[in-house]
C-alpha cells in the first residue's frame, strides 16, 4: 500500500452492510500509507458519509484519532496502549491503532449471536456505538476531475504459469514449491547463470502499471548463503514476468508473487 499510494493522489471509500442489509459507507478524499521506516503510519483526511468516522480526524487529542499511528499486528506493537490493541478480543487484527480506536476493519468477523459488551456484529468497526459489518472496502485513485479507477488485487495461481524450457516438472505457479535441480536445457552447465521466468498474463488491462511484490524461500547446500534470486524482468499493464534464478545447484524454492494496480 506504501509503494502503491506514494506515487499518485488517492482516495478511500470503505461500504459497510449491517445485518439487517442497511448500506453505509464512509469517504476519504484523502488516503495514503507511510514507510516501512515509520512502520506504516496512516495519513487520511477530508471524511465523508454515512457510516461515521472510523478514524476520528475531527479530533486530534482523542485517543481513537488514527491519523499518523502505525500499523501495528499482534508481533509488531505500534500503538500508544499499555497492552496490544491487535492482541484484544475486540480488534483481533492487524490496523492502526491509537489507545485503540474506533474501527478495526481486519478484526474477526462476527455473527450476530457473538455480540458483546466489547465487541460488535461482523468486523468491529464502531459506528455512534454499535458496529457495522463492512460488505466491501475499495481504493480509488483520485485525478483533478475526480475518481479515476479502482484497487484490483490478485495473486491467482492459474494466471502465472511456467514459460521456457527448466528441468522442473509441470508448471511453477504462485505460492507453489518447485525445485530447480541439476542444470538442464535453459539452465547453463556449471556454476553460472541458470534461470527460468515466470510469467503471468492478466484477465484484464489495468489503467495502471501494477506494482509487484515478490516474496522467495529456498533451501540449498551451503544453508548460511544465499544462492536464490527473484527479479521482476518487466511488467505493463497487461502481463509481467518475474525470473527465479541460480549460480549453483540449488534446490527446493517457494515463490510468491502478488500485484496490484488501477483498473
């Protein structure tokens, strides 16, 4: 979301549905995620809508005001709360977090029957003190003459397939193991350059060049080196290609690639 939102104007738009089937949505004109360095702080601004306002912009001393908070999760604790806003019953998920909050839209999804004193219907997000369960949230990029596209999201298996000649048995797909073996056919003999690409070819054009995230894990001979590389070869808005590549005889690799971009 940080590589995503730091390169162009965008805004929120979150739609709650409660049980009942009333729609309420809440719009920021507004939205942008911080760096990793700063752990993600949240940056949101000019609220409107139906729902309320889930992170409480108007009031800055408050401590439901998210505005400028990390990201905290359960392991990473950014909040200003004695204990660990993620790790409570009532929020369960990773979010911004001031003394806790208003909202926690990745909370656990609750039925009806679960409701407590401390925790709302569907994902805990506090609307005037009860809750709504969010039907759909969307990310939609802002031009000067208003909203321009949407957030898609993928990381389908079946759209990324194997291409080139490897010594590795059927195709390599996102989030699956493989192992790159002995070198053959595409692959050099000998210490060296030996690779295969992976390309994924996307169901639709996107308005936007999508930006990837490649996450790798492997096993090898020698444990205490890395001798496994994951490299985005190219991308536009209609395919990209991701090339796993080795010096030596190394084995045994997961990959895991995801994109997004404007639709």
């Amino acid at each position: 979301m940080y590589r995503l939102t730091s390169h162009n104007a965008y805004e929120l738009y979150v739609e709650l549905e409660d049980w009942g089937g009333v729609v309420k949505y809440a719009r920021y004109s507004s939205f942008s995620v911080g760096a990793a360095s700063n752990y993600y702080p949240l940056n949101a601004g000019g609220y409107s809508g139906t729902a309320g306002d889930g992170f409480v912009l108007s009031y800055p001393s408050s401590g439901a005001h998210l505005n400028g908070m990390g990201f905290s999760t359960r392991d990473q604790d950014h909040d200003r709360s004695s204990g660990s806003c993620s790790s409570y019953s009532a929020f369960s998920g990773g979010w911004w977090f001031n003394w806790c909050g208003n909202s926690a839209l990745n909370g656990p999804y609750l039925r009806p029957s679960d409701r407590t004193e401390y925790s709302g219907y569907g994902i805990d997000c506090v609307v005037g003190g009860a809750s709504e369960s969010p039907d759909s949230s969307d990310v939609r990029r802002a031009s000067r003459n208003g909203i321009d596209g949407g957030l898609s999201v993928s990381n389908d298996a079946s759209q990324l397939v194997q291409s080139g000649n490897n010594n590795v048995a059927g195709p390599i797909m996102a989030g699956e193991s493989g192992d790159l073996g002995t070198p053959s056919h595409a692959f050099t003999s000998g210490d060296g350059d030996r690779h295969l690409d992976l390309t994924a070819t996307f169901s639709r054009a996107f308005r936007t060049i999508p930006v990837v995230t490649v996450g790798l894990r492997h096993v090898d001979h020698f444990a205490t080196e890395i001798r496994v590389s994951a490299t985005v070869q190219s991308v536009s808005n209609t395919s990209l290609t991701v090339r796993i590549g080795t010096w030596v005889d190394s084995r045994l690799y997961a990959a895991h690639v995801y994109w997004m971009a404007c639709a």
